[in-house]
C-alpha cells in the first residue's frame, strides 16, 4: 500500500523537486519570485523550462499545457506535445523557456464582454510561478493568467493576483507603524469547503434537466427528505467511501491538502475540506478538485453535482470561503490572543474588515451572484442575500464596549464538564457558530458562507482582498497624517466600528425580523443576481478597483455584461429544457396513464355495469384536468421564452426574473401535481426518491 507521505505531491513540480533538479541559483531566483512576489528573471527561463520538462517526461508525461481561468466560469487547457522532428524519420523532446512563459490561445471563442471584437482572436497566457506546475492525465499543466492582445485580463486570476498585491502592500504599510520591520509580505489564505451531491449514473443521464441545467426543474417531494437528520455526519455508504478514498489519493498527489470528508445534510450530499493555503493557490486547488470530482465519480457508476440547489426542499451545495491574513513567518493576523481587548493590532485588522464588508456589501453579494446560487441563498443551510456580520458574544461585546466607550474586558477561558468522571473537560470556544450568518468570524478567520458550490472562489476572494486593503490604506494614510500613537489609534478604531456598526448582527439571519431590520438599516438585500449585477459598475466600485488596479472600469464593464449574458443563457436553457420534458415525456406519458386507466374501467363495466369505480374516475378526471392545464401552462412558458429570446442581455436577465420565472413554477408546479397521481411505471424520469436515496 502507498504510503500518504510518499504519494502526496508526487505529482507537482514542488520546491522540494525544485530543489533537487534546479541549479542553486536559479532556485533561489524562483524561490524569491514565488515566496516575495518578486517579477521572475527571464534569463532563468529556459533552465525551469528544461527541469520542468525533464521531470515531466519521467513521470509519463509527453504533453505540456498552459491551464487557464477564462471569463466562463471553468477552466481551459491546449495541449501540446514535447515532441520536435528534427528530420530522417527521427524527433527530439523539447519544451523552452518562451513556451514556459508565454502561450498563445484563440481567445475569440472565450467570452469578453466587449473587450474586443469577435474577429480579435489573438489572447495570450503568462505563467504564474506562484502556482506550481502539476502533471495530470499524461500532460505537464502550468497555471497561468489569460489576456488579450491589449494587455485586458480576461481571466479570473489576474485580477486575483493584483488584489493579493492590493492587500499585501496595505497590509504592509500598517505593520509597519507597528513596528514590524521584519515581515516582508502579507499573504491572504483560503480553505474552500466544497459541498457536492453523488447520485447514480443511470438516474442522471435519464433527467435532462439534471444533465443539461445541473438541477430539477420538476419534482415532487419525496416522502423521506432529510426530516430525521440521520444523513449529516452519518456513516458513509460503501460506494460513496470508495469514491473518496480515491479522491483523496488522486487529489493528494495533486498536493491538494484534502482533510475532511463527511456527508451533509441532505439525503447524498456530501462535503470536502481542504487545509488552508495561499488564496491563489487554493483557488486553483479548488478548481481542479472540482474536475476531479466530476471525473472520478462516473467509475463509481456515479455522476457528482455541484450544482447549487439540485433538489427543491432540501439543503442546497455552498462552498464556505474561510478567509485569513498572515505574515511570511506565520502570524495570522486575525488571531485575536489571549487579550483580545488590549491586542490593538488585532483590533484594527478586525475594524479594516468591518468596515470593509458594511462599505463593500454590494460587491461581496454580485461575487456569489449566479442563477444557480439564487435558488439556494435563504434556504436551509445557506444564508440569507443580507449582508452581515457576526463575531461572537465574546468579540462582539469588545466590539460594542469600545463603541459606548465603556470598560473592556477580556474573559476567562471556559471549560465544559461532560458530567461524567472518566471524561476530561472541554475548552469552550469563544464563540458559537451562527449557521445563518453570511459573514462570520470563526476564532482566527472569517467565514464567507455565500460563494456558490459550482462558482470559482476567485472572485470572492478579489472584493475581500481589495475591499479590506482600501480600509488598511484608509487607516495608514490617516496615522501617517497625524501620527502614531495609542490615543489615535483608539480613536480610529473607536470611531470605525461606531460608523459601521450596522453591518453587525448575532440574531437569526432567516427571520422576518431580521430582514426587517436590515431595511431599517440601510443595508443592501438584492435577493436575485440581475439586481446586484446593476450595480457593479456603480461609481464607488469603479472606484475601489481602479485605485488598486485590481481591474479597470473596462475590464469591470466587460464582466458585467458577462454577468448578464452568463444569468440570460443559464435561464434560456432552463426554460427550453422545461418545455421539451413537458412536451415530450409528461404530456405523452401521463395521457399514456389516463388512457390505460380508462380502457381498465370501460372492460370491467362492460362485465359489471354497476361496479362502483369511483377511485379510477376520479383519477382520470384529476390527471385530465391536469393535463389541461400543464398545455396551458407550458403555452404561458413559450410565449415568455419567445419573448426573452428577442430581448438584449440586461434586459432579458430582468425579464427572465420577473417573467419567465413564474411562468417556469407555475408549470413545474402543475407537472408535479401529476407525478404525485400517475402510477410509478408511466412517471417518465426518477423521482426524487429513487435518486436520493439510491446510493
């Protein structure tokens, strides 16, 4: 049997295989690139190049490939071999420094949201040596950024990589008036918990909604869901635990840190979790788990979901960004101590973040915006479209005692007794978990529960770094101004909580109240995508990323046009694929039903005129009048999707929400009604029964 430590990045080209097969200096050279964000040496290309390559090729690699983050959502990948003819029948292994730093894509087919012109075909990809290269299915990847041919990023990881500098420098400047003359740069963590759901195969090829729009557009309950919680944290089903014992082995070779595994709270849904790392590697690492998770499962006879709600009226999939700050010699920045009350460096991290959501709410709902994500958020499990944030009783009493001006203390450990004598006592955190909660301090890290199971983490990630470097440079600029001292920075942190306040809140997030009150408030509640996505580009926003050069207001308005058109065509294949289930496999098959049913009460009439048949008839009059008002229901659905189809991207994404979505539940509503009354061997697809309880 393998052993884990020998397995564990076996497949990715390392610092330890750097090490082993660099010469010294050049490894230092990468090494400073990669730990200090430092520009790479151009002139050490061709020799990473060849190490690269080399080590490649001994794992079995003959391919190499530029793996990029295109504007749709997923990954892409060209693949080219090593292979060089070199003349008489015979050809050489090559792979230089230029085709390690550079590659070249037709980026025509790729969305740009106007940055150029369709027939501007030209993009190209620039190797990012902060994210190590990895060798999967016979090919060398290298992760790299995505531009086109003016310099415009059209990929998610180049304006990651730009907030990480945004955050660092900021990050930097304060730590500084603190006296840190040590730490070189300040790195944002992530540990994506990826929530999933495994179903059979069969039953996912036989749902055309599940296998084109990833969820069900129809279904009625079935009659177990997940009332008796016995799925969460339960015993894994055998299929299922083979299927994550050789994730965790495929993905641990991939040096992706997965840690934990368990089932969640919905009848086949599962959850991963990895151990923290850098925001851009994890992003990366959370990308291809996701692709290995799709891949492996169907050698299970599985399929894997990530869709964000598969199933109406249980859990849906989030994926919980757990977001920190630490130096390059391993402080985290959010660790509050021992004194938390007296830890003012601690605290003004804590204001730069508070701030930082409150002014920034906008921008932290679009990144979670998705069609999907709409039909999850305020359900169970997933918070509420109401930006907030909740610290704990401990932390939040600090907090608010430094608003009132009051005497702050710090509390005592607690200790728990299980009451019996063989048992040890327990340490009790500092604060509760508050499930509700969209934005939540968990002891040394803040919790972003909003980001979508199928989204990248990447843009989460660019508003949380940049939002919260703009306060820090916020809070520099002013010490700087009138000076360093305890009083000043009292006061700053003092009035920063004072002037943001309303952001915080420990109650309920599902209740009327709440919601209410968040009103009252001036807090922002855009509970669908095409709301939030308007205000991307809002003056403030623009604003907040040009300063840091996160992104320009170009590259802004390219991505919300493609946030619109991305909302528009997920809807569109919604609606069509309703229409087609409808009209070609419910229709036919409960008239199928009614038929059969009414030729059974004609031939035992026949024989007995004055059987009573009153369950039957009544049946066929149900299921009839239902059939009537399915057609009519499906007739209200082409008309709305023959009039979105006409409509551009903006406002086809508002008439899709304000239109056609209703007439799409009034129809799955109807159809529904029929499931519940037609024999099981007519019912055309699995129900929700036979898929979730299968496995």
């Amino acid at each position: 049997m393998e052993k884990i430590s020998e397995i564990f990045a076996s497949q990715v080209f390392s610092e330890d295989v750097m090490r082993e097969r660099l010469p010294k200096e050049v490894y230092k050279s990468l090494l400073n690139t990669i730990a200090n964000g430092k520009e790479i040496d151009a002139g050490i290309a061709d020799v990473v190049a060849g190490a690269m390559k080399d080590w490649a090729i001994e794992h079995g690699a003959t391919h190499f490939t530029h793996w990029f983050q295109p504007l749709t959502g997923v990954t892409a990948e060209k693949h080219d071999a090593f292979l060089s003819p070199v003349g008489h029948g015979k050809a050489i292994m090559e792979f230089s420094g230029k085709e390690l730093i550079k590659g070249e894509s037709d980026a025509s087919s790729f969305p740009s949201g106007g940055l150029r012109a369709t027939f501007e075909a030209r993009g190209y990809t620039a190797w990012d040596p902060a994210s190590y290269a990895f060798i999967r299915d016979g090919s060398l990847y290298i992760p790299t950024a995505f531009c086109s041919y003016t310099g415009e990023a059209l990929d998610t990881k180049t304006p990651l990589l730009r907030s990480m500098d945004a955050i660092n420098n900021a990050a930097l400047r304060i730590l500084r008036l603190f006296g840190d003359g040590v730490t070189s740069r300040v790195i944002p963590s992530v540990g994506a918990e990826q929530e999933y759901f495994l179903i059979d195969e069969e039953d996912f090829k036989a749902r055309r909604d599940l296998f084109y729009c990833g969820r069900t557009l129809f279904g009625a309950p079935a009659v177990k869901g997940q009332e008796m919680d016995d799925h969460y944290f339960g015993s894994l089903p055998t299929k299922v635990s083979a299927y994550m014992h050789e994730l965790d082995l495929e993905l641990w070779r991939l040096g992706i840190s997965a840690k934990t595994k368990h089932n969640e709270a919905a009848p086949s849904q599962h959850e991963l979790a990895p151990i923290f790392c850098t925001t851009n590697i994890a992003v990366d690492n959370n990308l291809l788990t996701m692709e290995v998770m799709r891949k492996l499962a169907p050698k299970y006879g599985m399929a894997c979901i990530l869709s964000e709600k598969p199933f109406e009226g249980m859990s849906g999939s989030g994926k919980h960004n757990n977001w920190s700050l630490g130096t390059d010699a391993g402080v985290n920045l959010f660790k509050p101590g021992k004194a938390p009350a007296d830890n003012k460096q601690f605290l003004l991290f804590l204001a730069a973040v508070i701030k930082a959501v409150d002014e920034y709410q906008d921008l932290l709902r679009i990144s979670t915006a998705t069609a999907g994500n709409d039909c999850r958020l305020g359900g169970g499990e997933a918070p509420p479209s109401i930006i907030s944030v909740y610290l704990g009783d401990d932390l939040d009493a600090i907090v608010h005692s430094i608003i009132e001006g009051s005497a702050v203390a710090n509390k005592k450990k607690k200790y728990m007794s299980l009451g019996v004598s063989s048992m040890p006592k327990v340490r009790q955190d500092t604060t509760d978990r508050n499930r509700t909660s969209p934005f939540a301090f968990t002891g040394n890290k803040f919790e972003f529960r909003m980001v979508g199971a199928s989204q990248n983490i990447a843009f989460a990630n660019i508003v949380l770094n940049t939002a919260v470097a703009s306060a820090l440079t916020d809070f520099a600029v002013e010490l700087e101004s009138v000076g360093f001292s305890e009083g000043n920075l009292d006061a700053i942190i003092a009035r920063t909580f004072r002037e943001h306040k309303r952001i915080l809140f420990s109650g309920n997030s599902y209740s009327k109240e709440w919601e209410k009150e968040a009103q009252a408030r001036g807090l922002s509640n855009f509970k669908t995508s095409p709301e939030a996505y308007a205000h991307f580009t809002d003056e403030k926003n623009v604003e907040l990323f040009g300063k840091f050069g996160v992104m320009s207001e170009a590259e802004m308005r390219s991505r919300r046009e493609i946030f619109f058109g991305n909302y528009r065509k997920v809807k569109n294949i919604e609606a069509k694929t309703m229409l087609e289930m409808t009209i070609r496999d419910f229709i036919p098959s409960v008239s199928k039903y009614v038929g059969v049913l009414s030729e059974s009460v004609g031939a035992r009439l026949s024989v007995l005129p004055s059987l009573e048949l009153s369950a039957e008839k009544d049946i066929i009059e149900r299921l009839s009048v239902l059939l009537s008002r399915t057609y009519a229901a499906y007739n209200e659905l082409l008309r709305a999707e023959n009039n979105a189809v006409k409509k551009c991207d903006e406002e086809a994404a508002f008439y899709y929400k304000t239109s056609v979505a209703p007439k799409m539940e009034a129809l799955r509503r109807v159809v529904d009604e029929m499931e519940v009354l037609t024999a099981r061997e007519y019912w055309p697809v699995p129900t929700y029964g036979d898929i979730t309880f299968k496995i």
